[in-house]
C-alpha cells in the first residue's frame, strides 16, 4: 500500500487578517456612502417643503388682501362692526371678503378680518402668523388665536402703492369711521380709500444657511368705500 502525504490547502491568519480589514473598509465606506445619500435626500426633501410652504403662504395673502373692502354702512350711533385696512411695514390687518362658511346654520357671512405679522412658534422659531376672524369687529387688530402660515419666516415686509401719488408707502391707514362720525378734521385722504396694491416681500429659510426671497404684488379690486344707501 502506497501512502501519499498530500498538503491541505488554507488561509494563513494574515491572509484572513487582510481580508477583514478590507471587509470592514467595504463595510464603512458602504455605510457612509449610504448615510450621505439619506442626509441629502433628507435637504432636498425638506427645501421643497420649505418651498411649497413659502409659495403657499405668498398666494394665500395675494389672495386674501385683493379681497379687501371698506363700507360706509354702519350704524352711526351705535356701531358693532368697522370695516378697516391697518398696514405697517412688518405687520397688516384688514376686513375683506371671502369667508368660507363650513358648518351648517353657523353665524356667520362671507365677511372675514384677517391680519398676516411676525411671530413664534412653541420652539421659540420665527413664523409667519395668520390671524384670522369670521365676523367683523370694531378694530382688525384685536384678532386672536393665530395659526402658523409660514415656517422659518426671517423678514416680512409690506409696501402699499398710492395711486395719486404714484408712489409706495410704508404703511396705509383706512378707517372710514371718521367720515362716520362727521369728523372732518382729518386730513389723510388714505383714511377713506385702500391702497391700489400691496407689496409682500418675505424672506423664508429654506435650509441651514439659505435663504431666498419672495416678492408678490396684489392688487386690492375695490379702493373706494361701499355705500349700499
């Protein structure tokens, strides 16, 4: 009988050694690959949010402020309501038209106050607020309970453009109460009528370290106070 002292084949512990390494190198490199593809789908997903929330917000007060109206008719004597355009340069409230009325025998009519300014939020993060009432009241400016239209709002902004004057103002108060009251001494014409348009510039952080700035311009339809007398 013929014995054959035949060598087995294997890995020497080096050479296992080399490939773990190379595994694990695989493995990290893998790994991190995968966490820098997460983290930019993650940027991307939260700029087109921050994006579609900032164009919503811009279309949503277009809207709104072209509805704005001003009316003679109120009791002279004892008034419950005063139709009214209150705007600054970092703030805007205003009576208007356009409220929807979504519960059944609610008392409400298509007759809103809605104010737009700067606030925050339970985190302590800049916002842009809405504050918005289904009836009208004595003063646009005493609106509570205010929703978050915006997120990461920075600056908002509002210009208001005089027609006679052909020029944008700073701020624009109209109160026709004082032609209400026979009070004559007022002698800003800007009391009785709404401006032509309304400038909105907001500037909105749409991810860490950028920011982008959004201009709108809306037209009011109806300056002149209505007289249904």
């Amino acid at each position: 009988m013929r014995f054959y002292n035949k060598k087995i084949k294997a890995f020497s512990l080096i050479e296992i050694m080399v490939a773990s390494f190379l595994m694990a190198m695989m493995g990290v490199i893998l790994m991190t690959s995968l966490n820098s593809s997460i983290t930019a789908k993650d940027n991307v997903e939260n700029i087109s949010t921050n994006f579609h929330l900032a164009r919503q917000a811009v279309l949503r007060m277009s809207k709104e402020i072209s509805m704005a109206y001003l009316s003679k008719n109120v009791n002279n004597v004892d008034p419950s309501y005063l139709t009214q355009f209150k705007g600054y340069k970092d703030r805007l409230y205003f009576s208007a038209f356009g409220n929807v009325v979504r519960q059944k025998d609610a008392k409400e009519s298509d007759q809103q106050i809605v104010g737009y300014y700067i606030g925050n939020n339970k985190k302590g993060e800049q916002v842009l607020l809405r504050a918005h009432q289904a009836n009208l009241n004595l003063d646009v400016e005493k609106v509570s309970s205010p929703q978050i239209l915006c997120p990461n709002v920075k600056k908002i902004e509002f210009a208001y453009f005089d027609n006679r004057t052909q020029k944008w103002e700073d701020s624009w108060l109209s109160d026709p109460k004082s032609m209400l009251t026979n009070d004559r001494n007022t002698t800003d014409p800007k009391m009785l009528v709404l401006p032509a348009k309304v400038k909105i510039t907001m500037v909105v952080q749409i991810s860490e370290g950028s920011e982008i700035v959004w201009v709108s311009e809306s037209e009011i339809f109806m300056n002149e106070p209505l007289d249904l007398n």
